[in-house]
C-alpha cells in the first residue's frame, strides 16, 4: 500500500483544517445516523488520512455515503469537524479522477479564479461567434465527465456489482426522493435546500429541450426552474451561515460552485427583466454575465460540484450492492445451517 505523507496536509488546503486534531474516540461514528456496520465513517476515513493512506480513503465510498449533516461535528470533543473532513476528501477526489488532472486542480483554491474566469470569456466569445462551437463543447463535456466518472468507478471495484441494473434503479429512487438526507433528523432542513437546488437543474434542464418543441412551455418552465434554483441556494447560503459551528464554513469549492448558481439565476431573471426597458448598456452587461456563468456552470461541470452528484450516485450503487451481496451469503450460510 502506497502512503502519502503528505496527504494530510493537502486536505487541509481544501477545507480539512483541524484533521490532525482528531485523536480517533469514535464519537463521529457513533452519532452518524448513516453509519453502518458495513460502511463505517467517519472515523475510519480520518484513521486513514493521518496514516497517509490515500488510495484508501478516495477509493472508499465512505466519503460519498456522508450527506455532511454534521451530527458528527457537533459531538467531537477536539472540534475536528469531520464533516469538513470528508468533503474535503470529496473534494480531493474531483481533483484525482478529473481528466486532465489539471483542470480539477483550477477548482481548488481562489489562485486559480483568473484563469477560469480567462478560459470562459475567451470560449464565450468564440461560442457567439461560431454555430458548432456549442456541439464541440457538449461533446467534450460528455466524453470528459464519462471518462472521469469511469476511473472513479473503477476505483471503488464497480466492476464487482452482480446485478447493476437493478440496483442502480433502486439507488436512483433514493436520489430522486434524497431518503438519506432525512435520517439526519437534527439536521431535516438541509433536505429541502438541496432539493431546491438538484430540481431547479433537472427542470432547467427538461425546459431546454421544451423550448425546441414550443418557445412559450420552454420559457415558463426555464423560469420556474431558476426560481427552485435560486430558492434553494439560498437556503444552502443561509444553512451554511446559521449552522456554521455544526457544519463548517464550507471550501472554496463549494462557495465557487454555489457562487455560480447565484450568479446563473440572478442575471437569467434580470435579463429577462431588461428585456422589457430600455437600460440597454446595462442589459448587455447582465447578459454577458449571464453568458459567461452559464459557460462556467456548463464546460466547467466535470471539474465542479455538479458532478457531485454522478460520484456520490455511483458510490451508493457500490454502496447498495455491496450490502445487498453481504445480506444474501448470510441468507445462504443462515438456510445451509437450518438444513
């Protein structure tokens, strides 16, 4: 097993700032209400991390299966905050399993904002002036985030689930429902702000294609959708302000990506509003903004928080199959003794 000393140290840079602080009393695990015997967290993880045993702790999908409630945080006597210890571990496996690797890295830390801010300007530019841009950028977006979805996948020995298909439509019911976010009772009103958040895409989304079969549809659900979407980060914003002590003050990859979603909406609405006056300087101006954070949300989303939800997604098949697999050997060895 390959051990990086300096693991430690780089979680700390994206947001694990107290994890050496942590002295393993397993009050973290015992509080969890997601925790389970089969998929212990998050102690197990923070054991890993100051062993400096990297491939264990993002070729687990412990980090995924925490939802980052912070029941644990609440509880630790050192204030390690371990939920801000597995994020950042999430955080780190965007890094690792992005392609190209660099990209990922541009997320991690403000240094970075610059060039990003750079990368999209000159794409916006080139995507108003050339028709097949918008084609190119699609493609490489599918091809990259199915590429990096692949290696995390093969990472955490995918290739072992029997029967994917069925657990998969299981797990996706769970996601679509987000089940796990309400057994995190002290923490239930993080459950509609991300609700609020994963819908106003699906239904920002679901408007695009509308709007090619009818304009007037397409328009009134793009409006809905942003709406959801702003409600709901806000919640997250004020969330993450209220319950600073339980939950951390969040990384910068988190604010980056809920930044975006903020900016997306506000100037999407005021757009649509300008429309209608005759500020037309400001009007260009809100709509190069717009532009511009849709570029971001959009080229960007593989080495982003939007891609959150693919890992985390396929971390809970690996999850379900798993435990499922376990459960029917004992069903066996439990009707082999009774025989």
């Amino acid at each position: 097993m390959r051990v990086n000393p300096e693991f430690a140290k780089k979680l700390k840079k994206l947001g694990a700032t107290r994890v050496t602080e942590c002295f393993n009393c397993g009050n973290c695990t015992a509080i969890c209400p997601l925790s389970t015997e089969d998929f212990m967290f998050p102690r197990k993880i923070i054991r890993y991390i100051q062993l400096g045993l990297e491939p264990r702790a993002i070729q687990s999908p412990e980090p995924w299966l925490c939802h980052a409630c912070g029941e644990c945080s609440t509880t630790c006597p050192r204030q390690a905050f371990p939920s801000e210890i597995m994020n950042s571990v999430r955080n780190y496996a965007f890094i690792s399993y992005s392609t190209p690797r660099f990209m990922g890295v541009l997320f991690s830390s403000p240094v970075y904002l610059p060039i990003v801010i750079a990368i999209s300007a000159v794409l916006l530019y080139f995507y108003l002036h050339l028709a097949f841009l918008g084609y190119l950028l699609l493609a490489y977006v599918a091809v990259v985030s199915i590429y990096s979805i692949w290696k995390f996948w093969r990472a955490l020995g995918g290739e072992t689930v029997s029967d994917f298909f069925a657990t998969f439509k299981e797990t996706l019911a769970e996601i679509l429902k987000h089940d796990r976010f309400t057994k995190c009772e002290t923490s239930a009103y993080r459950y509609y702000a991300h609700i609020g958040v994963f819908y106003g895409f699906v239904i920002l989304g679901i408007s695009k294609f509308v709007a090619i079969l009818s304009y007037i549809p397409g328009k009134v659900l793009n409006n809905i959708g942003a709406i959801v979407l702003l409600v709901g980060a806000v919640w997250i914003v004020n969330n993450r302000i209220t319950y600073r002590e339980r939950v951390g003050s969040g990384s910068y990859h988190d604010w980056f990506f809920i930044s975006l979603v903020f900016l997306l909406t506000i100037t999407g609405i005021l757009n649509e509003m300008l429309n209608f006056s005759s500020l037309t300087l400001i009007g260009y101006v809100v709509y190069l903004l717009h532009g511009l954070s849709a570029i971001m949300i959009f080229v960007f989303a593989p080495y982003s928080k939007f891609i959150h939800a693919f890992y985390r997604g396929f971390a809970m098949v690996i999850a379900r199959s798993r435990e499922s697999g376990e459960s029917k050997v004992e069903a066996e060895e439990t009707a082999a003794e009774a025989a």
